[in-house]
C-alpha cells in the first residue's frame, strides 16, 4: 500500500516498528521514495502513535488519509491452549493499535484546514468466516468492523469519511502457504488461489480518491476462487 501511494503521487509517512523494513519498503517505490517519511513506530503504544502524527504535521502540515494497516495473529492452535499474553498482543495491535491511530487522525483532521479527511482500515474476511483455531485474530477483526463503523459515524460531523477493505488471500509471503495447502474447517487440507497483492493497492487507491462526500464504507477484494463464500 505504501508503494501504490508513492507511486500515485502521495506523500507518505510509513509507520512500523522496524526502521529497516520501512526503508526498504520506500526503497521498492523508486524514485517516488523521495516523498516517504520514515517514522517509526509502535502502534500499541499511545505516545509512539502520537509522537508519529506529530511528526506528520510537521512534515506534510496536514493528513489527508490514513491506512490502518498493522496486524499480526497468534498461533494457530487450539482455543483453551492460547495463552493470556497470546491474545492480549493480538488485540493491542490489530485493534488498540487501530483505534489509537484512528483517534489521532481524529485530532489532526478536525483541526486542519481544509477540515477533514479519509481513513481506511484493514479488516478481514475472517471476520465473516473465521478460519479454524483463529480466536484472537477473528474476534479482534470483528471489533475492527464495529469500529469503523462507530468512526465512520462520529466522523460525519468533521468531513471525516470511514471504510473498511477486506482482503482475501493476497500474494504475500503470509499467504505463500496457500497455493501448497492449508487447513479447512472440514479437516482437511485444500489448495487456495491468491491474487496480486497490487490488486490490494489499486483498490485502496480507489477508495482514497473519491470525493469526501462520497465513502466505500466497506469493500471486499479476493482472489476469485478462494473458499469464503460457502467456506465450511
């Protein structure tokens, strides 16, 4: 996502915890990576998130869309063998992390001028339809739902417009098990097509590009044949 918006003209701030992988990200844009901020961050903790959305107004002097993007899970086994410690990560970031982030959009778009702004989360069609042995991952994705669309209420009053993207089986190396197998609800293990990860990025893009008087509240992109509908 980083990519396709320094491709199509953003200036973008990368957040992540690894100073590193950020660069190299940039790096992968070309020479677009002249726009990126590089800004790390851990987005589990509040004064990282918002010493990172200061560093963007002082660099850029507003924030015009935010992607709510950082995510991890936990082991997949099962339920009663997760640990306390095991969900309380998966939740500080796939949802504290969001709505801290979200929040601090919140503050900067209320107060800038032109008033307003975009900001699109990275749910999960596992929301929909968890997959085996998946709890935290699931239940935290579900809470991303709810809160994009309590934001995406709370928003309307500031020119503040709220959506979802739900993605399905794109081609990165967290998927790279896929094509081999993995398990499926039934028991067994089944092959599942991906897609293009830049698929992923030209739909944000479209998300991001329209008019604040106009919002995709949620969008889901997948690979055609992947088993979400009637998966199970």
């Amino acid at each position: 996502m980083a990519t396709a918006f320094l491709r199509d003209g953003y200036a973008v701030a990368l957040a992540g915890r690894r100073e590193e992988p950020l660069r190299e990200t940039a790096k992968r844009a070309g020479a677009e990576s002249a726009r990126a901020l590089i800004v790390p961050t851990d987005v589990s903790q509040p004064d990282s998130v918002r010493a990172m959305f200061d560093r963007i107004v002082e660099a850029y002097g507003r924030l015009d869309v935010l992607f709510n993007n950082a995510g991890g899970s936990a082991p997949s086994v099962p339920l009663d063998e997760l640990t306390p410690t095991q969900w309380r990560n998966v939740i500080d970031v796939n949802l504290t992390g969001a709505f801290l982030c979200l929040q601090q959009a919140f503050r900067v778009m209320k107060s800038q001028k032109p008033r307003g702004g975009r900001i699109i989360n990275n749910g999960s069609i596992s929301a929909h339809a968890p997959r085996p042995n998946s709890a935290p991952y699931t239940a935290s994705k579900h809470a991303v739902t709810g809160l994009t669309k309590s934001a995406s209420l709370d928003g309307r009053a500031f020119d503040i417009a709220v959506g979802q993207i739900d993605i399905g089986n794109a081609a990165t190396p967290m998927t790279e098990r896929m094509p081999q197998g993995v398990m499926q609800p039934y028991g067994q293990v089944a092959v599942e097509p991906v897609m293009d990860v830049d698929i992923v990025g030209k739909a944000v893009l479209q998300m991001a590009a329209l008019p604040l008087d106009a919002n995709v509240l949620f969008m889901t992109v997948m690979a055609t044949k992947m088993p979400f509908v009637g998966r199970g």
